[in-house]
C-alpha cells in the first residue's frame, strides 16, 4: 500500500513533534523511526523531513545542536521546543476529532451495505 502524498504531509509535523517529545534525534535516526513505526509503510526521503525540520526550526518549534559522538561522524541534532510541544498538543487536539469523525462514518458504513452491493433490482 502507499499512503498519499497529502495524508503524509498532513501528518509529517505531528510524527516529527511527537517523536522529538520522545528524545532529541537526528534526521537518519528520525527517518529510521518513521519508517519503523509504520511498518515499512511509511518511507520517508531525506527530501521531505529536513525542509521540515528546517520550518520547525524557523517556527521555534525545534532547536538544533551540532553533536559529535565518539568514533561518529558530528550530526546536527533536533530537540522540540515548549512552543513545540504546545503545538504538538494543539495538532494532536485536531488529530483527535478528524480520527473520531473517521471512525463515525466507517462505523456507519459498517451498519449498512453500500450503495454498489445493492443487487440491481433492489436499486432506486
């Protein structure tokens, strides 16, 4: 399956904040992640997570730090911010009611047949 493009931009600053909430990473371990989380399906490129680590940063969402690890090559790590993690709250607040308005229709869907699994005679 591959999940749209709108949805994972829709839902890419929630992932990254959320993550960020956990610990401070860098943008390999974030990808990493992602992709883990999501069972593989969920692929991200270095193309769409750093111009968005970059617009948190810019928002004041996140901060960085160069960071060199013994016998590693120096990484830039992000960590979220207090106006972060509000606005991770405020973006999980939004995520709640359209997760919720989702499950009402699907569960009302699943209270009756289609419209195309109607036999023909049985259609208006």
């Amino acid at each position: 399956m591959k999940v749209a493009k709108d949805l994972v931009a829709a839902s890419a600053t929630p992932m990254v904040l959320g993550i960020l909430a956990e610990e401070e990473s860098y943008g390999y371990a974030i990808l990493r992640r992602i992709n883990e989380m999501s069972g593989g399906e969920l692929d991200w490129t270095e193309g769409l997570l750093y111009p968005l680590l970059h617009r948190l940063e810019r928002l004041g969402h996140v901060e960085s730090s160069w960071q060199s690890v013994a016998g590693e090559r120096r990484r830039k790590y992000y960590r979220i911010t207090d106006q972060g993690l509000a606005e991770l709250a405020e973006q999980r607040r939004q995520w709640d009611t359209v997760v919720d308005a989702l499950k009402e229709i699907w569960l009302g869907l699943g209270e009756r047949r289609p419209m195309m699994a109607l036999p023909l005679e049985g259609r208006a």
